[in-house]
C-alpha cells in the first residue's frame, strides 16, 4: 500500500482569505476532509475509466499483445478493474491521503530503472506435448533475472475538471461559510 499526501489547499484558503470571507481552516474539519476525499477519489477513478485527462501514452504494441484478447478495445490501467477500485482516499487527524497499491503508484507517477524478478514459473505452449504415453506439463522454470523497465507517467491523481473543480470548490464554501 502506498500513501500520497495531498498538498495544494493553502492556494485556495489564501484566495477565499483575500475576497474576505469568513473562513476558518478546512485542514481541521475531518467531515470537510472526508468529502474532498470522496470527490478526489471518484474524479480519480473517472480519469482511469475515461483514459486521462489530458488522454494516457498509447500502450506499447508487445503490451497490447500479451493482454487479453490481443489488446482489443482494451483501455490503458483497466485490464481487471484491480488497480482503479484500489485507489481511495483516507483522513489522518488534520491530513487526507490518496491510498493506492504499488501498482498504480508508479503508474500515476511512472518509472524507469531496473527491476529485479525473483524466481517464477512460465506457462509456455511449446512444452505442452505428447511424447509416447508421457504428456509434458507445459511449465518452464524461469531464473531470478533484472531487467529494464520504462513506464511513463499517467497521470490520475488530483486531476479534475471544471465540474469536478465546481464542486470541491462548493465543499470548500459549504465548510467556511
């Protein structure tokens, strides 16, 4: 699990400060916390559905092929659903975090280095034949190795659109008000 710190209110409080409202500090009302959490949560799981805003990197072309079905109508970070329903928010006394798993962390943010894989197993076609009455089982062993891996940043987090931007901005006014 990985935990993101939101940052970036104090622009808004300065600004509703300015115009001369009657504000007090939304960092201290968890209520007021739980709701930007939910929209910021919601807004995050849209842009993941909908492919980014402004829209992800395409997939690389060998991605494409190992996915289900060739790749097919397939959507960038929506092969099973696991990664979007992973991301939610969650209010620790004056601070509201994104939660995430690794996975869609470093999809949000990218990467590029090398990546070391430990020992696994391969299903691999050419090792499932028949020789005689023995029947291999189609598994080959794989050693640990490294390799290079380059992800590009695809960004979900914290981006809203003008209706999404709308209502955090009525969340904020309903709380100071």
């Amino acid at each position: 699990m990985v935990k993101v710190k939101l940052e970036g209110f104090e622009s808004t409080l300065k600004r509703l400060k300015q115009v001369e409202i009657n504000t007090r500090n939304i960092s201290h009302d968890p209520e007021a916390l739980r709701a930007v959490g939910v929209l910021l949560s919601a807004a995050a799981k849209k842009r993941i559905t909908e492919g980014g805003l402004p829209p992800f990197e395409p997939l690389n072309t060998a991605t494409l092929k190992r996915r289900r079905g060739g790749g097919e109508g397939g959507k960038i970070l929506m092969d099973t659903g696991i990664g979007r329903r992973s991301v939610t928010t969650e209010v620790q006394g004056v601070e509201l975090f994104y939660v995430l798993n690794k996975y869609m962390a470093i999809q949000n943010f990218g990467f590029q280095g090398i990546v070391s894989i430990g020992v696994h197993r391969r299903k691999v076609k050419s090792r499932n034949v028949t020789r005689g009455k023995k029947k291999s089982s189609g598994v080959a062993f794989v050693k640990a190795h490294t390799r290079k891996m380059n992800l590009p940043a695809r960004p979900f987090l914290g981006v809203l659109n003008a209706k999404e931007q709308v209502a955090l901005g009525e969340i904020v006014a309903r709380r100071i008000l």
